[in-house]
C-alpha cells in the first residue's frame, strides 16, 4: 500500500509538472507570435526603405558617371546625405533569448518548429554580421564624401522635427538652389562611385537576407498558431 501512495504520488507529481511545462510552451509561443509579428512589419518597412535607397545610389553614381551633376546638384546632396542615413534591422527577440538562454527550447514539443526557430535565430545573427560589414563600407563612402560635398551644408540639410512623436528623429531636407561641390575632380568622383558600388553589392545581398527572413517570420507564424491553435 505504501509503494502504491508512493507511486501515486509521483504520477500526480510528474502530471503537475507536465502541465506546467505546457502552460509555459504555450506562453513562450504567444510571446513569439506576438516579437515575430512586431519583425515582420519593421521588415516590411525597412525593405522598402532599402529600395528607396537603391535608387539613390543609382541616381548619384549616374550623375558623378556621366558630369551630369552640376545643374542638379541639389539632388545630388540631397542623395550623398541620405545614402549614409543607417537603415538597419534589430529583432524583437526578447522571447527568443529567454527560449536559448533559459532552456526554453526543450519544451517546444514540435521538433519541425523547434528546427525553425533555431533558423530564423541563424538568419539573424547573419544579418547583424552583414550590417557590421556595411558599416565599414558606408565608413569609407562618407571619408570620401567629406571631400566632394561641403559640410556646412550637409550639416543644415539635417533638420529635427518637432513633433513630440518624433523627438531626437531628424530628416534631411534637399538644399535650396544649386550648390557647387566642394570638390568634382573626376578621379575623385570615381573613387565615390567605386565605394558605392561595393556597398551596394552588399547592400543587395542583405536585401535578399532581410527578405528571407519576412517569409521564414511568415511561415513560423503560421506553424505556431496551426499547432497550437492560437486565432
């Protein structure tokens, strides 16, 4: 009789923790759901805004490519300042640090998602690696910019908004008339131009990374709400 109420108690014991182990991968999953929702659309913004940016790198090289700079000059200081501007992607990944660093993913029963999230985890990391390197890149664009462009303008074109949602964010505002570059020897601007190409080299590949990484958030939304049937 003592060995039955011994074993019956473990059973209660080992049933309790299972539960509670359940509730908490129900918890983390919700948690999930709601960072991966949070990364799709400031990755759906941030493309865009990488496009955007694209196309003024082929403006600017166009323009220093072809001299065809100086009766458009003021686009072009507008498209040498924005093209520094930092567009870079950050996670949401709060539930995703509590998941590797507590242990967190032995409790995600469903090895296929399991397996996603570790991906979409690696994906990650790639990305912040590839941005690093594009840090360096724009480093090297702005030394030579510093020499075509004239700082004092530069330095006008940044313009702090007001708004109180806005306070600390600055827009850069395209300079009025036609200001002269400081300095348009051609080798100069070829040097410009080939700094850019290389940036925009790896600007595309991260791209093509942040893109991937929408449709990996994507699917593992819909794999986690299918399997454990969250609206």
């Amino acid at each position: 009789m003592l060995f039955l109420a011994v074993f019956c108690g473990f059973l209660a014991e080992y049933q309790l923790e299972h539960k509670i182990e359940k509730n908490r991968e129900k918890q983390f999953m919700q948690s999930l759901v709601k960072d991966l929702k949070a990364d799709t659309a400031n990755l759906t913004q941030l493309i865009q805004l990488r496009n955007e940016r694209h196309m003024m790198y082929d403006s600017l090289s166009k323009a220093f490519i072809e001299n065809s700079f100086s009766g458009n000059s003021s686009d072009v200081y507008y498209w040498g300042r924005s093209i520094t501007r930092r567009q870079y992607f950050f996670s949401s990944d709060g539930t995703m640090q509590q998941l590797k660093n507590s242990g967190g993913l032995r409790l995600v029963s469903n090895r296929s998602i399991a397996d996603q999230i570790m991906a979409y985890d690696v994906l990650y990391r790639t990305i912040s690696n590839q941005q690093g390197l594009e840090e360096t890149q724009l480093e090297d664009y702005r030394n030579l910019a510093s020499r075509v462009f004239d700082g004092g303008l530069f330095k006008k074109m940044a313009v702090f908004k007001d708004a109180e949602d806005a306070t600390g964010i600055f827009i850069i505002e395209r300079p009025s008339g036609n200001p002269p570059l400081k300095d348009s020897f051609p080798t100069l601007l070829n040097d410009v131009v080939n700094k850019l190409n290389y940036w925009r080299a790896g600007s595309n590949f991260i791209n093509h990374l942040l893109n991937q990484m929408k449709e990996k958030a994507t699917s593992l939304i819909e794999s986690i709400q299918k399997e454990y049937q969250f609206k």
